[in-house]
C-alpha cells in the first residue's frame, strides 16, 4: 500500500527560482492529501505532473502567507476546471472568513461541494479518520497559533497465509473471522490455530509535519517512534538566537527532536533564503541525527514501518 510524501516547496517565506514555499502532498493508499498551500502551489503540481483534482483534503498548519497564500488559486482552479467532488479544507477558523470574503467578492459560487473544519493548533486532537488512518494535530510554538499534522496508519487485521488458506479449501466467507484472529475447524472437525493460518499485520507506518516552531520538547511523547518527521530547520546553529526570536529552529534543533522522539527518519526544510545550498544545513543536522534528509522541491520520500521501540 502506498505511503508517500511529495515536497512541492521547500523554501521559507520569500519564493526563489529554485525554491518556492512550503507545500506537501502525501499519497496514502491512492488517497492524496495537502499539507499547507503556499503561493505557487498549483503550479508545483502541475510541474511535477500530480492531478489537482485528486486532492480530497487540503490541511492548513497556520495563517502566514508562506503556507496558504496558494489555497484561495487553487480553490478557484478546481471550480474553473468543473470539479464536482468534494473539498475538505482544515485550517483556523478564521480562515473559513478569508475563503468565503475571497469567493463573495469575486462573485464566485463554486461547482463543487466545499466544506471547511475549524482545527484548534493548541489540541492534540484527531481532526479526520478513514478506515486505514488518522490524522491528527501537533500543537507548535509559532509567532501565531500554529499546528501540525500527524498521520498515522491504524492497525490492520491478521494476514492469511495462502498456501494453507488454498491447501486447505477454507471458504471466503471464513476470512474475516480468521483475519480477525478466529481459529478454523475444517468438515472433519479438525481445528487450526489461528497462528498456523495467518501472518502478523502488516506494520504501521505514521507521518509527522512539523511546521513552523521554534524548540518545543513538549511534541516528543506526541510524535514519539513516528517512522518519518518533518520538522523546520530555518536556520543554521550559528543564527540560535534569530531562530529563537523569529519562532523557528535550526538545524540542530530538529534533529535533537527526532533524536529525543526515537523517529526513524528526519526530513529537514523550510529553509531561510540566506542559505542557496541547503549541504551545510544537512551536515549540521545530520552530527546530531544521522538519518536526516534535506526536502528538496520535486523530492518523494517513502514513509516505511515505524522503528521498534
């Protein structure tokens, strides 16, 4: 089942030529979802040559123009293009206003089915759920109330074994229940244990989008063993003080988080413009957190299992 993370931008506030503002797209089992929507983000789907269309949830992390100046084109973008299923948008409340004082005055009623849930940044709470996920949100320390977003796989069912599944001729109608974890009595009265039928679940696999923050320990048990992390790294160690008063992180930072939370693996971004070449950035981060990667616009990371604990 496919579980990945799509960086569309990478940069900080200010677009460059080879770096535009934060944007994610996550590809869940063919259901795709956007984290933050920076000016431009449209067109970093476009180029990268993902269908904006088959965008279902669009999640907001906090209301600097950097992370969702893009959301109103693309709301619009979707009406233009005769989009008929729905858009589920997350975000602060007040951002609910901006989209619809945006829509009133263009004099736009949009095609399709738009709904907007307000998300508390300050809770650690589930704000959507499938059947095979939760997404919830990490309250961050930001200038303004500012969150991010915790996906995670839930616990899938027992998987058969099918060569004893087929040797044995069990009926379809049996496979719930032993995936369930259900013994299996044959015609001649014989019972299987489940563990000669089945394998362990397939391992969990979990996402954590840490925005813009400055250190904030207090995310660790919320993000605790997650298999891969986002988190701002805006500044390099040398600017600690610039990072602490602009509410961001540094490299160092970062990876003393994914350090402290036992993550698998550490993505760092949101990087200030100073810094044309994010190498240093990583080789800072990296003497802290060695498996730590830079988000590199055009970049797929693939989420793998979480560690063991």
């Amino acid at each position: 089942m496919v579980f990945k993370v799509n960086i569309l931008g990478s940069n900080s506030a200010v677009p460059t030529l080879k770096r535009q503002p934060t944007a994610q797209l996550v590809n869940h089992n063919e259901r795709f979802y956007l984290i933050d929507c920076a000016e431009g983000t449209q067109l970093q789907l476009r180029k990268f040559k993902f269908r904006l269309q088959r965008i279902g949830h669009i999640f907001i992390s906090h209301l600097h123009g950097d992370h969702f100046f893009g959301l109103i084109g693309l709301i619009s973008t979707m009406h233009l293009l005769g989009r008929n299923k729905e858009l589920h948008v997350y975000g602060p409340a007040e951002l609910e206003e901006i989209i619809h004082l945006q829509l009133k005055v263009s004099q736009t009623e949009l095609v399709y089915p738009f709904y907007f849930h307000a998300i508390d940044p300050d809770k650690n709470e589930v704000i959507y759920e499938n059947d095979k996920l939760t997404i919830s949100t990490i309250p961050l320390d930001h200038r303004i109330p500012t969150c991010g977003f915790l996906f995670r796989e839930k616990q899938g069912k027992r998987r058969l074994i099918k060569s004893v599944v087929n040797k044995l001729d069990i009926p379809i109608d049996q496979f719930v229940k032993i995936k369930s974890g259900a013994d299996f009595k044959d015609t001649d009265g014989r019972v299987y244990k489940n563990e000669e039928l089945t394998m362990d679940p397939y391992p969990i696999r979990s996402y954590a989008y840490c925005s813009d923050t400055k250190y904030k320990e207090s995310i660790v048990p919320v993000i605790k063993n997650v298999s891969l992390l986002y988190h701002e790294a805006t500044f390099m160690q040398d600017r600690a003080d610039v990072a602490t008063e602009k509410f961001h992180s540094t490299t160092v930072e970062a990876a003393t988080i994914a350090l402290k939370a036992g993550v698998k693996q550490l993505i760092i971004g949101h990087f200030s413009t100073r810094y044309e070449n994010p190498e240093d950035m990583l080789v800072e981060s990296q003497s802290v957190f060695k498996n730590t990667d830079v988000a590199v616009d055009g970049c797929i990371f693939e989420v793998l299992p979480e560690p063991i604990s």
